[in-house]
C-alpha cells in the first residue's frame, strides 16, 4: 500500500469542539478518524463524478509503481508514457534520471508522486 499523505487544516473553535465532544462520546477513535471517515464519506458521496472525471480525462485510478525493468522494456518496444494518475506515481531508485527522461513524456498526478530527487529533477518540465 502506497505511504500516507499528511495534511494540515484549519477549523474553527465550534468545528473542534464537536469533532472532540464526539471522540469523548466514544464515536470515534480520535480526531483523525473522524476527519478520515467524513472525507471518505464525502469521496462516496461523489463518486460516480470521480469516476466519469477520470474516464474523460484519461486517468489510472489506484496506485502504480514503475521500476527499472519495466521502462527498459518500454524503452526497448520504443514507447514514451505519458502517466496521467489519480492516487499514487512511484518511480523506484533503481530508475535513473537518464531512464526515465528516456521512456516518461509527461507525468500529471492527482494524489501523491514519489521518487528518487534526482529522477524528480529530471523529469521536472514533463511534470504538471
């Protein structure tokens, strides 16, 4: 399973104060799992426009890691990705700068994208 993304938000004192008062009642586990749970609610709520927005967009929904092997084989069949993702983009360390500029045209993800700095560096204006 692909790492957790920490975010930081801001909520006002009546907000807190009932998200805690629900904790205390024992409704949840902790702040976090309230604010987890109601964003998963909210993704359910909208999740056929989730679903229509990456079919028309052209994006991979889920979470993909590409390694060394893999791009040499693209590299050997001639193809270029162009990687359009909503969830998780990993490249592996064993991917080099010089392989990924290589087989990678353009990368856009909608989540998290995790790779070496320098492949990062590399791939910086094929990045969006």
């Amino acid at each position: 399973m692909a790492e957790l993304e920490k975010l930081t938000i801001n909520l006002g004192p009546v907000d807190l104060g009932q998200i805690e008062l629900l904790v205390e009642q024992g409704f949840y586990a902790n702040r976090a799992e309230f604010i987890r749970t109601a964003i998963q609610n909210q993704l359910a709520k909208h999740a056929e426009t989730v679903r229509e927005a990456t079919t028309r967009n052209a994006y991979l929904m889920g979470a993909v890691t590409y390694g060394r092997k893999a791009l040499e084989e693209e590299r050997r069949e001639g193809r270029r990705l162009k990687l359009r993702m909503v969830g998780y983009l990993g490249i592996d360390d064993d991917v080099t700068p010089e392989l990924a500029k290589a087989t990678i045209e353009s990368i856009k993800v909608l989540g998290m994208f995790r790779a070496s700095p320098a492949v990062k560096a590399a791939l910086a204006d094929r990045t969006r």
